[in-house]
C-alpha cells in the first residue's frame, strides 16, 4: 500500500513515548507452571494485558498462516479487494469500522466458522484456495484451544466452579468468534513527522471476552498504563499476547480490567498480527458471575452479547463503550 504524502497527513498522529525505565515489565506467563492461575489472575487485575510462553500451539501452524497472510497482502489492490469489501466480514483498507475511524493498516476479517470463509477464498486464492483456509482453520483451531485453558486457568484462580464457566462460550457452536489478519504496511514518511508517530489502529478496548494475539517481530503495539502513559510492547514472534475484553470484565464484576491498546506505524518494517477474538453466542447474557458477587453490588447492567455488540460496532473505537451499561451512569 503507497499513499501519496497529502493522504499521509489524514491520518492521526502521537508523540513519540519516551523510554523510561520507570514502566513496569509486561507480566510474563509460563502456561506449563503450577503458578499460572495465580500469575494470570494478578495480570487481568493490574494490566488486563500478558504474554504467554509455553502455549503449546505448534511452530508450523504460525509459519504457515503468517506465510500465507505475507502472500495474500502482497497481492494487487484489485486482487485483494475481491476478498472485500468488510460487511463486517472481507477485505479492508485504511477505514476501520463505519465510523469514520481511519488507519495506517489493511485488513482481512474473518468469520470463526469455516464454511463462511469459503467463498472469499476462492475469489482471491484461485489456484488453491484449500491452503489458505486450512492455514487459517489450523490457527484458528490451535488459539481457541490455548484461549480455553486460559480462561479455565482463569476461573481456577478465581475459584469459579464450573472451570469451563468463561471457555464454554468460546466453544459453544454458536460463539460468536472473528479472526483478524492486520498488516501495517512501512511507513518513511512518519520519520519526519516532528517525532510523532502515525496511527495504525487507534486506541480501543476489545469487546468480547478474550484477544489472542500474535504478530511477526515488528514493534508497534502499545497499551495504555491507565494514568496518561503508553508502554510499547516488545515484539516476539515466538509468543502469544492475551488481552481482557469487555465482556470479561463485566463478567468479573470489573475485577479484570479491559485494556486500552493501539499500533503505531513502523517507518522501516512491515507489521503482520494474527488475533482472535473469542466471543460468547449472540443471545449468550452478560453479567457479572455470581460466585464472584460476595454481597457485591452488580456494577453493570445485564445484557446480551448481540445487544453490546450492536452498541460497539456503532461507536468509535475510542468510545468508552462499557459506560452505557454501568449501573451508576443508568441511575
């Protein structure tokens, strides 16, 4: 993707965060350790943000898909566009959502359950298009898994019982789930940019219940530190980054707070991430868990996922969406 300098300056910039050795480390979570359920309940509480090593997804389902993701981005803007355009499902470039969001990135949305993606496939992977999708359903499969003993993880740290009460709605037939391919293409210009930097996806929080995400060794992503700073997360190809979604945090009754994160455009490098978003079922109803409660007032206000979902998808990715749902700004 080249954009002429004009198109450049309709972009969003910020300025450039200065290292400090004052941030904190992003929280690291061994999934083989006996103390992962501890570590992770400690991180969803203080970052809603970690990364995980000893996943267990294998080495030649990442190679494979993000070899496919180089190859389909590398494609001619007429070919790709046959893969679009995003309804909410397909092929986007530079507009994010229909709200007049706008980023230094291409994307392919995919739907979780295969046999909806088979179409675009062909449209776009004429020759063969069954490696595309096999990559894509190999993936898909292999996160959803990790993401499941995450959240089950979760629920023994939490002291939940039953244990699948989070990851049952990731496997439901009817989960809700997308699969998200980015690509950031490079950006020089953002070199002489008065040391500000260009946005590649603004700031926002994730809706569901839990982000999966990965991405080659190209830096870029931030989270926000709550109190006005952004750390920079150092990129590792090799591991995976969890985020809290929304609908998690309703679901603890906010003790696991969602992040706020953003990606900004590498002047040197391309950038390809890979996140799955694990969603519960449309009519699945959102609310904090009870055994969590302990005579705790509900802070939010029941709801479907189809409901919060709709009132996402029709703001901006900035919008603080939960607050439309909590019981003090309803009272």
């Amino acid at each position: 993707m080249v954009l002429s300098k004009p198109a450049i300056e309709q972009f969003s910039l910020v300025k450039t965060c200065k290292p400090t050795t004052l941030f904190p480390a992003i929280p690291l979570v061994d999934l083989s350790q006996p103390d992962s359920k501890s570590l992770l309940v400690k991180a969803c509480e203080e970052f809603g943000f970690f990364k995980v090593v000893n996943h267990g997804v294998p080495t030649q389902f990442i190679s494979k898909l993000e070899s496919q993701a180089v190859k389909f981005f590398s494609l001619p803007l007429s070919e790709k566009e046959k893969a679009g355009p995003p309804d909410p499902f397909g092929y986007g470039n530079k507009c994010i959502g229909p709200n007049g969001d706008i980023g230094w990135v291409e994307y392919l949305l995919l739907n979780t359950h295969s046999e909806f993606n088979s179409q675009r496939f062909e449209s776009v992977f004429h020759e063969d298009p069954e490696i595309f999708r096999s990559c894509v359903n190999d993936y898909v499969s292999a996160v959803r898994n990790m993401a499941c003993e995450i959240l089950e993880l979760m629920a023994d740290g939490l002291k939940i019982q039953p244990r699948n009460a989070f990851s049952k709605l990731l496997m439901d037939e009817q989960s809700d789930s997308i699969f998200r391919l980015n690509f950031y293409p490079p950006c020089p210009e953002a070199q002489s940019l008065d040391g500000s930097n260009l946005i590649g996806f603004g700031e926002h929080t994730d809706p569901q219940i839990i982000s999966v995400l990965r991405s080659n060794n190209t830096s870029g992503l931030q989270i926000s530190l709550g109190d006005g700073n952004w750390l920079s997360v150092p990129p590792d190809e090799d591991s995976f980054f969890i985020n809290v979604g929304d609908s998690l945090q309703v679901m603890t009754n906010g003790r696991f707070q969602s992040v706020r994160h953003r990606v900004l455009a590498n002047s040197i490098k391309s950038r390809v991430s890979m996140i799955y978003f694990g969603g519960p079922p449309l009519s699945e109803k959102i609310a904090p868990l009870p055994s969590l409660m302990e005579g705790e007032e509900s802070l939010y206000k029941e709801f479907t996922w189809f409901e919060y979902k709709r009132s996402a998808y029709s703001s901006r990715l900035a919008d603080r969406r939960l607050v439309f749902f909590e019981k003090i700004a309803a009272s």
